[in-house]
C-alpha cells in the first residue's frame, strides 16, 4: 500500500507489470514512476517516465515493460511518488491540463485508462 487506500500490484516476470489501485471513495491518486535507469526494457507507454491521476474507485496498468533483446539480461529499477488529490489534473506535478503523461493514445486506451473497481 501506497497511502491510505492507494495500492500497487507488481508482477516481474521477464519484465515487469505495475497496477496502481485507488480505493478511496473521494481523492484521486496521482502517482509518478519513473523507470529510467532500467537497462534493455521498454514501456507501452512509449516512456519510462509517467505521471497519472487515477479517480476515486478505479485502478490502471501503469506500465508493461518488456525486454529490449531476448538474449541479454535486464535490470529493473524504479521510483514512485504518490499524492492524495480532490483535482483529476495532475495539478501536483505542474500541469493542470493533463491527467496522464505520456498521454495514452487512441490504440492504447484498452491497456492503460482507469477501470472501475467492481
């Protein structure tokens, strides 16, 4: 658990799946990652830098990073920041227009927006 009711959910397994959980019924979570010092891996996302605002009630699959070449090793490191917020812009980190960084495109949206909590 981050804080509160916020949570993640790790699964590294030749790479590495990282869901944030926000259970809180009011704030929103704005979470940080940033995974720039991981060697011969790659994001969905495009970047090994995020910023998200996950609602009230919803989880999301932050990132998936998979292996650059198969036939070398890797090395995941990461770093996560996290704040309770009544905002859905990521007002905390400096923009108060945006709720994802990078955004999540168009093919994207069926990995990465926040889901309901059922």
């Amino acid at each position: 658990t981050l804080k509160g009711n916020t949570g993640t959910y790790t699964l590294s397994w030749d790479g590495l799946i990282l869901i944030v959980e926000n259970k809180d019924k009011k704030q929103y979570a704005a979470i940080q990652e940033d995974c720039y010092k991981s060697t011969n891996l790659m994001s969905t996302r495009g970047s090994m830098f995020t910023q998200d605002v996950i609602p009230p009630g919803h989880r999301q699959l932050i990132f998936l990073l998979t292996r650059i070449n198969q036939r070398s090793g890797y090395c995941i490191q990461y770093a996560s920041s996290y704040i309770s917020s009544s905002s859905s812009m990521l007002d905390y980190y400096g923009h108060k227009t945006k709720s994802h960084l990078p955004d999540i495109s168009r093919e994207l949206e069926c990995l990465h927006i926040p889901r309901p909590i059922r």
